[in-house]
C-alpha cells in the first residue's frame, strides 16, 4: 500500500515459442534474486549499424552451421504430423461445427490404476487417455446412429532434448496418431502403444 506496483504482461504465441521456450525467454528479460547490480553505463547508448550488421552476419552464419539440423527437425516434425499425406478424418457427425448445444462431462478415476493396466499391456498413460477419449467419442457416435473403427487424432509432442530443454522457440510438433475406438480394451492399449511408440522412435 502508498507503492508504485509495475506489471509486465508477455503474450507469446506458440508459434514463436512453446511453454519451455517462453520460459527461457523471461529468464533473459527479468533478473532472478542476488542479480548484480546494473553497470555504471546504463542504460547503454544505441547500437552502430555496422555493430548490428556485424551481429546479423554472425546470426545467419550461426544458422548455416545448423543447418542439417534444422533440416532433420523439418522432417521429423513432417512425418509426425503425417507427412505429405497424412490419414484423412473419418467421415462422420464429429467433423462438423460445434452448436451451442454442447455439454461437459467430467470424469475422475486413480492415476495409479490407470497407469498399471496401461504399463501392464505395454502402453503409457497418454496412450490410456487417448483409448478412454476415443471410445467416449464411439458412444457418442452410438447414439447417433454411427460407428467409425479408428479416430484419427492430433497430439502435441515436444521435440526437445534434454540437452536443449531451455533453448529459445517452438519445439513442439502435432502427431497425428490413429486410436483404435472398437474392440477389447487391452488389445486397444497395445495397439496404440505400439503405434505412438513408432512414432516417438
């Protein structure tokens, strides 16, 4: 109270960074606890052209020296989004516009148990949530008079390496990954950990 309170509010769209990279970004802006304080020439006077023209040149030479990386990024991030022909949507009523008509419905079970019956069929919790998701949208289709054997559906991966966790940008991808939504559940679990599990290799 009787203080001056200043707020400094970032909006970073997921194109220009993941939750990671906008991370990393405000670590650069915002000093953390015990920072030195501010040398004696601050605020800094502005740049000469030829000191940024010389830092644009260092930049671009940077980014030629990875440039087989950048390349194999390109192409990961392609084929787990389907490659150039990614398996089309199946027809049916859950590809149209939402109405205001729409409901929610919250369901609540033991992390515990659903990880074991997934590790116990060779799948992982994400791969459990997506068979629970997939057979939820087959009741769905049930009742209203329709039935589709595999959903095709987009999952957000992150490309990052434990060695690059912190670095700047967007490392996440869309996988496109196909949930079986009819047969056994466990014969489902396997199916899709063994298919998610291809496409993380």
């Amino acid at each position: 109270p009787g203080r001056n309170t200043l707020a400094l509010a970032i909006v970073l769209h997921h194109t220009l960074a993941d939750g990671v990279g906008g991370l990393a970004v405000l670590a650069e802006l915002i000093d953390g606890p015990g920072s030195a304080a501010p040398e004696a020439g601050f605020p800094r006077p502005a740049p000469s052209r030829a000191s940024l023209a010389r830092e644009a040149l260092t930049a671009r030479l940077e980014a030629l020296r990875h440039l087989a990386r950048s390349w194999h990024l390109l192409r990961e991030s392609m084929s787990a989004g389907g490659g150039l022909r990614p398996p089309p949507a199946a027809p049916c009523s859950l590809n149209q516009r939402t109405g205001a008509r729409r409901q929610l419905a919250v369901v609540r079970t033991s992390l515990a148990v659903v990880r074991a019956a997934a590790h116990r069929n060779g799948a992982t919790v994400n791969d459990a949530v997506l068979v629970a998701v997939a057979g939820a949208l087959q009741r769905v289709l049930l009742a209203r008079g329709e039935s589709v054997g595999t959903l095709v559906v987009t999952v957000p991966v992150s490309g990052r390496s434990q060695g690059r966790g912190s670095a700047l940008g967007n490392m996440a991808s869309p996988m496109l990954v196909s949930v079986p939504a009819t047969g056994a559940i466990p014969d489902r679990l396997r199916q899709i950990g063994r298919a998610s599990c291809r496409e993380r290799v």
